[in-house]
C-alpha cells in the first residue's frame, strides 16, 4: 500500500503545494516517539545551509521552501530576472497508512523529474547525515 503525502494549501504562511507523484529518491521510516515539528524544523535548517554554500557548493542555486509535512529545495535558474524551478525535491514527513508511526520520503518533481538535477548525488549523501542527526536530536 502506498502512503498518501500531505498535501499544502497554497498560500497558507508561505507554504507551497506539494504535488502526488515524482520520482521516489528514498524513504525512512522514523522512530515513533520522534518530535514531527522539531523534525521538520531540523530539516528546514539543513536546506537552508545548502543555500548559504560555504559547507557544500552546488553548480547551481537552491531555493528551499516549506511545504506541509516538510520543505522543498528548488534547483533554479534566473534567465532575464526571473526565477524557473524546473525540478526539485520534496522532504516531508507523513503517517504510515498501517499506522505504524511516521515516515519521511524524498521525491524529486517539476517539469524535468526524470532529468537528475547538477548535485543532487552531493545533496542526498549531505541528507543523509542530516537525517541521522536530526533524528537523534528529535527524539522525545
């Protein structure tokens, strides 16, 4: 059985809508008696410190936003003052179906889903250690 995401509504405090499909980069199954906001919060702090650079320079530039559940890092481009997101991924939490306690998945998206965006290997690997940890601070 195949677990539904939350889904946001749009302009909800700057939350941006999640979409249903994607492509499937990987899923955690957390502990039950992990802490769901400070989880997303921890997230949170970690794309943003993809954004600054200095830790793990990308070839190109992240937006990262918050979706419900979760946030969203943007893999974008500025042609003429405007700002295209053609692919991103989205990190967010949600109930296991069965019950069985809360489960994190990392779905890529956007117009060119089936196209690997420049660093994301470097990001996932980054993700991973991010989750490790935010999983043991976010333990209750």
């Amino acid at each position: 059985m195949v677990a539904k995401r939350l889904r946001a509504a749009p302009g909800k405090g700057g939350i941006v809508p999640a979409e249903d499909d994607g492509v499937s980069l990987g899923t955690v199954k957390l502990p039950g008696n992990i802490d769901v906001p400070r989880f997303e919060t921890l997230l949170f702090q970690w794309g943003n410190s993809l954004c600054q650079g200095a830790n793990l320079p990308l070839p190109v530039p992240l937006k990262v936003d918050k979706i419900e559940g979760g946030i969203r890092l943007g893999f974008i481009a500025i042609e003429d003052g405007a700002t295209q997101t053609l692919v991103y991924i989205d990190c967010v939490i949600f109930q296991a179906p069965d019950g069985s306690g809360p489960v994190f998945q990392a779905t890529r998206n956007g117009p060119m889903k089936d196209k690997e965006p420049p660093g994301e290997p470097r990001i996932m690997r980054s993700l991973l250690v991010a989750l490790e940890k935010s999983i043991q601070i976010a333990r209750v």
